[in-house]
C-alpha cells in the first residue's frame, strides 16, 4: 500500500455481510432474533444462579460469570451492526474501533479462560470428591476468577496498544461486520511487523495455557470415570461436566473452523461470514446446552417462571 494520509483517521467503513440492498432487512431480523436469544437465555442462566441458593456452588458461579461473559461478548459487535443496517451507515470511528477491539478481545479471552477454570473445577470434583470443598473454596474460586480477569485486561489492553502505534492511509474499509484485530492491521501502512508479532504470540501462548489446562483436566476426568466399577456412578460423573465438554467443544471448535476457513480461502467476506458462528452462534447456544442437560438449571428456570 502507498504511503497516503498517516495523521489519525476519523473513521474506518465496516462492509459488513453483504452489499446487497435485498439482504439487510434479513440480515438485521436474524441478527436481532440472535442477539435477543442471547441475551435472555445467558441473563435467565443468571438469574437462576443468583435466586436459587441450591445453585450457590462453584459450578455455577463460574457458569454465572460465563453467561455475563457471553451478553458483553455479542454486545461488543452486535447491537453497531443493527445500528449501521438500520441508519444505513457503515461508519465506525477510529476510536469506537479500538473500543470495539478492546472490549471484543477482552471478553472473547474471558470465554477462553472461564472455560479452562471450569474444566479444573470438574477435574476437582470428579477426581477429588473429598477434597472439592476444601479446595474450590470462595477464596480460591475469587482468585481463580480474578486471575482471569487480570490475564485478559492485560492481553486486551496489549493488542489495543499496539493498534495505535500504527499509521492508517487511505484505504479504510474493514470486510467484517465488526472491528477485527487482523483486519484493522492489514489496513495499516507502517509496517505491522511488531503487531502481527504480539498478535500471534500471545494468542499462541494464552490459548496454549488454556487448551493445556482444560486436556490436562479431562484426561483425568476420563481416567478416573473408566476406573469406576458402577455403571450409574461413570453416568453421573460423566453427566457432571458433560454440558461443560459441549460448550468447549462448540467454542473451540467453531473458533478453529475459522482460523482454517480464513487460511484457505483469500476472501475476506468469506472470513466474517464464518466468524458469526464463534461471535455470535455459540454464545447462543451456551444457556440451550447448560439448561437442556442440566436438572438443576430445569428447576431454577421453574422457579423463576412460576
């Protein structure tokens, strides 16, 4: 790209889904019946958490916090697509941009950690009955969810950082319906050498950290399921942290899926349109699996509607 214009832009153009005309009314229905979906299931997760004292344990307490996790997390992209569709505005400012970016790489990394602690809060409970209260302990349980917080605050505010030691040209529309760390760097013309290098880096070390923590754990869960003698005991241990084994898969999963997709494919749009599924699809799907698999959650949503 040719040097252009390297004072600070006023705003970057988000192409979005689609140009076609035709499509944004349906685009902006789907997203919305999405969005709300979202935001209801994970805030009935909550509320049952809060209200039901029988819930008052570990488990949930972390599961509480991922549905909170999950309502900022679409609440970063999806509430400025229906904007933009709506005011038929693709604009987004240079500082809503690295808003954006901030808050949808915060959450997305919180998603990342809350998965791998609730996967140590089963290993506990599975392979270390006994032990469980005494180890997962409200003091433990802060920690474990104030360390999170402090490691994504810190990879956040590192790639938000690094954004504004960049130069922006001319050439400044995003093909994506939202503010992608990738992207935005693409569009830069000082060289991006140092933050593809942070970028990756710490990418490569956090998601290591956790997909570590969370193999480690259910290798031994596993373990310890097969050496039980009683077929009722390896259901029940097995039902503990099934719905949780779901939701990593479907994270983790999808968030690959996209990886691959936009590695084979140089199309960009192809890219965001693959990305809906681990930004939007899975959040979505998080309070179906916890609430369908789950007596606890069944009983709580009761109370709440009766």
């Amino acid at each position: 790209m040719e040097p252009g214009n390297k004072t600070r832009v006023p705003e970057f153009i988000l192409l979005g889904l689609s140009n076609e005309a035709v499509l944004q009314p349906l685009l902006f229905g789907l997203f919305l019946f999405m969005y709300l979906v979202t935001f209801t299931g994970n805030l009935l997760i909550m509320l049952a958490v809060i209200r039901d004292s029988n819930l008052h344990t570990p488990m949930y307490f972390f599961l509480s916090n991922l549905s909170l996790t999950d309502i900022c997390f679409t609440s970063t992209t999806i509430p400025k697509m229906l904007l933009n569709i709506q005011m038929q505005n693709k604009m987004i400012t240079y500082e809503g941009c690295i808003t954006q970016m901030y808050f949808f790489t915060l959450f997305g990394a919180l998603d990342n950690f809350l998965l791998t602690v609730m996967a140590y809060d089963r290993f506990v409970a599975i392979c270390l009955p006994l032990h469980y209260t005494v180890i997962m302990n409200h003091k433990v349980c802060g920690f474990l969810l104030l360390v999170s917080w402090v490691l994504t605050l810190f990879y956040s505010l590192t790639q938000s950082l690094m954004i504004l030691r960049l130069s922006f040209c001319t050439e400044l529309e995003i093909p994506h319906f939202f503010c992608e760390l990738y992207q935005v760097i693409q569009l830069a013309c000082s060289d991006p050498f140092l933050n593809y290098l942070v970028m990756y880096f710490t990418a490569v070390l956090l998601g290591t950290m956790s997909l570590t923590g969370i193999l480690f754990s259910y290798t031994k869960i596993i373990s310890s399921i097969l050496r039980m003698s009683s077929a009722g005991g390896k259901y029940k241990a097995f039902s503990t942290c099934g719905s949780h084994l779901s939701v990593v898969s479907l994270f983790y999963g999808t968030g690959f899926g996209v990886y691959l997709s936009s590695a084979a494919s140089q199309n960009s749009r192809t890219s965001a349109i693959a990305s809906v599924m681990y930004t939007v699809v899975t959040p979505m799907l998080n309070p179906f699996i916890y609430s369908l698999r789950n007596k606890d959650i069944k009983q709580a949503l009761r109370k709440i509607f009766s």
